[in-house]
C-alpha cells in the first residue's frame, strides 16, 4: 500500500471518477429481442364448439376445480408434497436463483479486511524492519463499460425465469399423471371384474358340457372348447391381476410413498360410467398457449438467455477495466495503527485490451450465435408439439363419446345374444359353437368398452394438461 498521507475528503476525491466511471458503464451489446412467429396454423381445426360459452380457460381452473373425486385431490395432494421429482425441480428453482445472485454481484466491489505484517531488510542500511496494515481493500473489480457482465447476469436471470417455468411444467405433468394412473386403476378393476364374471361362467359352461357329455347329449370336442375358453380366460385374470398390481406401483411412485389403505378397499366399487365429470373446457386459439403452457415460457427463456450470451461474446472484444484499492493504517509498530498520519491509500486501475487470442473470442461469438439458433428452433418446435397435443385432445373430444355409444349399444345387443344363445343351447336347438361365440364376442365388446371410457377420461386429463391446466401461481418471489 502506497502512503500517501491523504486526508478523508481528498481519498474520496480521487474516488469520486471511478464512481462516475462505474455509474456510467454499463453499455450493453445484447441484441434487441424478438420474439419469432408462431410456426403454426392460426387455429385449431377442431375448437370445441359443444364448449358452452363462457367456459373458465384451463389455465384459469384450479386442479382441485378440475378434479372432483375427493379420493383423486387426495392422492394428487399427496404427490405433490412427496414426489421426488418435482422436489428435485423445486432445488433446480433454488440453485438457479443462487446462480443469478452470484453473478448479480459481480457486478458490485467486493471490499475485504486487510490486515498483514511483514519483516523484510531495509534497502538502505541492510537492517530488518517490521511494517504493519490494517485497512480495506478491493480486489480487481471489473468496472462494466461495455456491458459483459450485465449480460452475463441478464442470461443468469433468464436462466432462472426458465428454471420457474420447468417446474410449473412438472407440476402440471405430475397431476395430469397422477388422475391418469387413478383412472388406469379403476379401469384395472373393472376388467377384473370382467374377466372374473367370465370365468365363473365358462368354468360353469364346463360342468354343464361335462354332464351332458355324460348323459351322451353332447360330444366330446363341446367339453374340450369348453375347457379351453375357461383355462383361456383364467389366463387373462391372471395377466390382468398383473398388470392391476403393476399400474399401482406406478402409481405410487408418483405418490412417493404406498396408496392409502382405504383408497385402494373403495377401488373395486369404482366405475368409469361413475367417474366424477370434469369441465368442459375451450380450446382457444394457438397463440394462448404461448402464455398459458409453462414448457413454451421456459423455451422463451432459454431464447433470452442465449440472446443475453450473444451481448457478452460481442464485449469480450472490447478492454476491460478492473480496479485494485486499498484505504487503511500503515505503521512500523502495532502500537502505531489508527494513529494520525499512518492512514494512506492506493489506486491500482487496470486496462487489457485483447490484442491476439487465436481467434478466441471470434470462435465464442459464433457458439454464442448458434447456441441461439438452437434455442429459435427449440422454441418452435415447443409450440408446434403444444398444438399437436392440442389437436390430438380435441380429436380424441370429438369422437370418443360417439364411439362409447355405439359401444354400448352393442354391448347390450351381445348380453341379448349370449342369454339366447344359451337358452337355445340348453334346449338343444342351436350348437355349442354359437353359446361359445356369443362368450366370445359379449366379453371382447365388454373389455373394449371399459377401454374406451377410459381413453375418453384420459383425454380429458390430457386436454386440461396440454392447455397448461393444473398449475396454481403461488406467486413465488422474484430474485432480487
């Protein structure tokens, strides 16, 4: 430290330029942003025009709105305060605000205590001598004339914004996952109950075929199809017992921890034709998605951020400035510190102007460049896949139900068949193949209805999903 014997009011003097030095900086070769166009139609082909008017957007309904069965906002509660991977995306929310306040202030002095001693000879007679300081000091502090760390923290920012935005993307994906692997258990349980009503009645088939086998009404080849179709559909049950235990696993993982006992008792009471209704919901236009969709403000993010990197790449060509102070006491004696006239301070300003770097600074430009041309295609391609899953919800909208009807209607026909098929079998006016037939057909259009019911209620967790529905704003604070 230089001694200078400077008064206060002189040392804030010859701090007084820096000050309007550093005031002044901050010019800043961040391109100007725009947003690009949407690489989509202007509307959805199918808008849902069944939605009465007035219906509440689905980004506008809270999930406990959406989702009425009070067993479903139960288990959805649950994952929400258990699932590991959204608190892993609650950490990446924490870790990227750290991130931006550590580069928010590298744009301020970082000052430090001082305090040192040194016994060294004297250049002038040989003899040793101590010297003592104590004072504060600033370390290379890079004066921002033309703008690289702002970028720098203005990337930091953006990253942070969009770090927010995945989050809101993984709650929204955790709740629509949760009522579709709650709806896949009540359709596990309904195809049980299915298949077991199945079995019990060819495993009844066998005993009557057996009997009249005996009484020599029926042939041989009745009892063998017969016992095939029972041990046929004692196969299924059991695949089907399978796949109930494996989409409960599932399910739990969701949850994070086992479903609630008395959850999974009311299950096998559970039907689809029953579920809880959800809201209708409208569609929209494409460009709502742009503000309703987290996924597609977290991809508007990382285009900021990686338009901000582009503003720092361009400053790296320019000199930097960096500023080393120290202001405190320096004496030949301890006893000597704070006293009147050991004060003194030093200013050390730096300047280095990048002459030769091998292209260095060219090359970082150009990534910068491309890393933004990624981040362009990255956020058109979020749009073009968020209309596609819109257009594909509304499709599965418009058709479902006229599928389900006739479904249905054809469900009923085959009951009717069955019962006189069967009738016309005991009487022995038709064959045992026609009774097998009818089996076959009641439970292939009983499996498929239970699919399709599910399919619709999936779709409507998917629509309420894809049109950014089920993320409630706690208004979490802004870095600052």
């Amino acid at each position: 430290m230089h001694k200078h014997n400077l008064p206060r009011t002189q040392a804030m003097r010859a701090l007084s330029p820096l000050v309007l030095a550093a005031l002044l900086a901050g010019c800043s070769f961040i391109p100007k942003y725009e947003r690009p166009e949407s690489p989509v139609p202007q509307a959805f082909a199918l808008a849902g025009s069944e939605t009465p008017a007035g219906a509440k957007a689905a980004a506008d309904i809270d999930w406990k709105d959406y989702f009425t069965d009070l067993r479903l906002q139960r288990l959805i509660g649950i994952a929400l305060g258990s699932n590991r991977d959204l608190r892993v995306a609650m950490l990446n929310i924490e870790q990227a605000r750290a991130q931006f306040q550590i580069q928010r202030a590298s744009q301020f002095p970082a000052v430090s205590g001082i305090a040192s001693g040194t016994r060294q000879p004297s250049i002038v007679n040989g003899h040793y001598g101590n010297q003592f300081q104590v004072g504060l000091g600033i370390s290379a502090w890079e004066i921002d004339f033309f703008g690289r760390i702002a970028a720098l923290k203005e990337q930091a920012l953006a990253q942070y914004l969009a770090t927010g935005e995945a989050r809101k993307s993984a709650q929204i994906s955790l709740v629509a996952s949760v009522a579709s692997g709650w709806l896949t258990l009540m359709a596990d349980e309904e195809l049980l109950g299915i298949s077991r009503r199945t079995l019990e009645t060819r495993e009844e088939s066998v005993r009557l075929t057996r009997l009249r086998l005996e009484h020599g009404v029926s042939s041989e080849l009745d009892n063998h199809q017969a016992e095939s179709l029972a041990q046929a559909a004692r196969a299924t049950y059991a695949q089907q017992q399978r796949q109930r235990l494996q989409d409960e696993n599932a399910l739990a993982l969701l949850l994070g921890q086992p479903l609630p006992d008395d959850v999974r008792a009311s299950l096998p009471s559970s039907r689809l034709a029953n579920a809880a209704p959800m809201q209708a919901l409208p569609a929209g236009l494409p460009s709502d998605l742009l503000q309703r969709r987290p996924d597609i403000r977290q991809a508007e993010q990382q285009l900021i951020g990686a338009n901000a990197n582009i503003g720092a790449a361009r400053a790296a060509f320019f000199p930097r400035v960096s500023l080393t102070a120290q202001f405190g006491s320096v004496s030949n004696e301890l006893s000597g510190l704070f006293k009147s006239g050991t004060w003194a301070f030093s200013l050390a300003p730096q300047l280095t102007l990048p002459i030769f770097d091998a292209g260095r600074n060219q090359a970082g430009l150009d990534s910068a460049r491309a890393g933004r041309e990624i981040a362009v295609a990255q956020y058109e391609k979020s749009i073009q896949t968020a209309f596609r899953e819109v257009s594909d919800a509304l499709a599965g909208q418009a058709t479902l139900q006229t599928q389900i009807d006739a479904q249905s209607a054809q469900a009923q026909a085959d009951t009717k068949r069955l019962a006189l098929s069967d009738l016309r079998y005991r009487n022995g006016v038709a064959s045992y193949l026609d009774l097998l037939d009818a089996q076959r057909s009641l439970y292939a259009t009983e499996q498929s209805l239970v699919q399709t019911r599910l399919l619709q209620l999936q779709n409507q967790v998917t629509l309420y999903k894809v049109l950014g529905g089920g993320w409630t704003d706690t208004n979490a604070p802004a870095p600052s």
